[in-house]
C-alpha cells in the first residue's frame, strides 16, 4: 500500500437509532452506485457498518451522505489503500445486527468499556494483572494477534457471550478477573463485547481504539505487540505494519485465509480446496468449486468479471 494507489478504503460503523433502517437502503444504494463504490453496507435499528471502496471523490461523497444520517455526524471510520478494487459489487443490506451478537438488551453507545488509544494499549496488555482477549473469531486469530492474548476459538461471534460465561469462573478462581482488556478489528465488536461483560457486572473494561488496523497504522514494528499478520473484509485478506498488504490469499472454496505454506500443499487447488476445508467437503462439493473455477477462469481470459467467483463478505469486523 502506498499513498498513491488510486483505490480508497474505509471501513466505517456507527451505533445510533434507526426507526426504519430499510428507509435508507435506496437512498444509500444510489449514491453508492452513482458514485462507483463497491462494497458491503449493513443497516438495522442499532446502526450502520460497511466497508466500501472507490476513488478519494466518490468515497468522500459516500461519506458525506452517510454523515447526514440520523447520528451519523460523527461516524467512525478507518482508511486505508490499495492498488486495484478490492470488491466485486456493492450491497446494501438491512439486517437485525450490525455486528451479530444474538443479545438484544445491550446498549453499545451508553454503557460500554474504557477507550485506550493505540498509544496506550502496550502499557495495559502488559500489566500483571490484566486478562487480554481477542474477540475474533478462529479463521482471524490464526493467521495474528497480539502476545499473549487469549483466543476462544469461536467460530461466530454469537459464540462470544457463552465462552465469556464458561470462563468466567475459571478467570475469577485464579484470581485474574480485575481488569479485561479486548480487541477486534475495527473496533465494532468491542463496543458490543465490553458493552456484555458490563450487562454482565465486569465494571473494569477496555478496549482498544479503533482497533487492530488503527494500532497497526499508528504504532512502529519495533515498538509493537503484534504477531502475524491481521485479517481484512476485502480482497487484500490480510493486512500487515502500516497498513502494508499482507502476505495471505484466500481459499475460494472454504473462504478461510491462506498463507504461504499453504499454497505449498498437495491439498490445495486453487479454487477448489486448501489444507483448512479439504476433508470437510465431498467430491461433489469440490466439481463443483472447479466448474465454478473454469468459469472464472474463462471469464478473466475474455477480460470479464465472473459474477460467480464469490466476493468477501463484512463477517463483523
């Protein structure tokens, strides 16, 4: 990534009141589509979350858009570069959750944790007494996180109260449940991760401001806590230190990141399998992928986009 490369990125969330969320679809769909954006926008009663792509101009437009919306002035947002457009197309969708959580009750703009700025993050993961959690999923955690966070292997983020709940009693027996310290991505999930532990009485909670890629962008390699590399809603996959493009690729077949010894095994095909999804799927399921494989491929040769090649989709970042 560099300065210069033409395609912007932001990937944006804000939590505010949306009476009739599907009200905004159109209007958001047009000025996306008007102004050549591609990406992925959620709405819901709780709030707007995105990651959209375009030029400086037409993503300042998306933007300026978005701001006029019912307390949305002051929507967060990170950005970033790349070299081409990492998105097929761009969708609007009305969903229950702007980040799935599966708790109705929570209240992610009032009662949330402590905000610690990336800044500040190395001082507090550090402490002696401070549990560190990644609130990601596992395909996420695996290919990075910081030293010596905790992973609880979740598979959806609906999967996050439960682990929090199992573990909590084995935290609080070692004597280690004073101060919980989480991060995400973006920083979305966090605002409804520490907003759970406050419901569920953990009053000392923080979290890292805008998330992994605002720590990677603004703190040096030699200074830093992280470990690998992070994973990203678009097509780069993952990103690196500074926001540099990373080093993994993506398994269209199982869509879980690949990194480069993976691309060196008898089980992966591009297209069709990888190391992480070969033995959870048929023979069927693998023609399949490959007819779908020659079709893009075929499609590429004549200079086309192959409608089918399956796009990344915003998990909850």
């Amino acid at each position: 990534m560099t300065r210069s490369d033409p395609i912007r990125i932001a990937a944006l969330y804000n939590f505010t009141s949306f009476d009739d969320p599907a009200e905004h679809q159109p209007g958001l769909g047009s000025i996306c589509a008007e102004n050549g954006v591609r990406g992925t926008i959620l709405l819901a009663k709780e709030g707007i979350n995105g990651t959209i792509a375009g030029s400086d101009q037409s993503i300042e437009a998306v933007l300026e858009y978005i701001r006029a919306l019912p307390g949305c002035a002051k929507i967060e947002y990170k950005e970033s570069r790349a070299a081409k457009m990492p998105f097929l197309r761009m969708k609007v969708r009305v969903k229950k959750e702007i980040v799935t959580m599966g708790q109705p009750d929570l209240d992610p703009v009032g009662d949330v944790g402590t905000y610690v700025a990336p800044e500040d993050w190395n001082d507090l993961i550090t402490a002696p007494d401070t549990i560190v959690i990644d609130t990601r999923n596992d395909y996420e955690v695996g290919i990075g996180t910081f030293k010596g966070a905790i992973d609880p292997e979740t598979q959806s983020f609906r999967d996050f109260p439960a682990w929090f709940r199992d573990q909590r009693a084995k935290f609080e027996a070692e004597g280690k449940m004073p101060k919980v310290a989480m991060f995400c991505t973006g920083g979305i999930r966090c605002e409804k991760s520490t907003a759970f532990l406050k419901s569920e009485g953990v009053d000392d909670v923080y979290h890292l401001k805008g998330g992994i890629l605002k720590y990677l962008e603004t703190i040096p390699e030699t200074e830093s806590r992280w470990e690998g590399e992070c994973f990203v809603f678009d097509e780069r996959v993952s990103v690196t230190h500074g926001l540099e493009v990373g080093t993994h690729t993506l398994c269209r077949a199982c869509r879980n990141p690949m990194g480069p010894e993976d691309l060196k095994s008898n089980l992966f095909e591009d297209g069709i399998s990888c190391p992480n999804c070969y033995h959870t799927r048929s023979d069927e399921q693998r023609a399949r992928y490959a007819e779908r494989q020659k079709q893009a491929e075929l499609a590429r040769q004549r200079g086309e986009q192959h409608i089918g090649d399956p796009p990344l989709q915003i998990r909850g970042n």
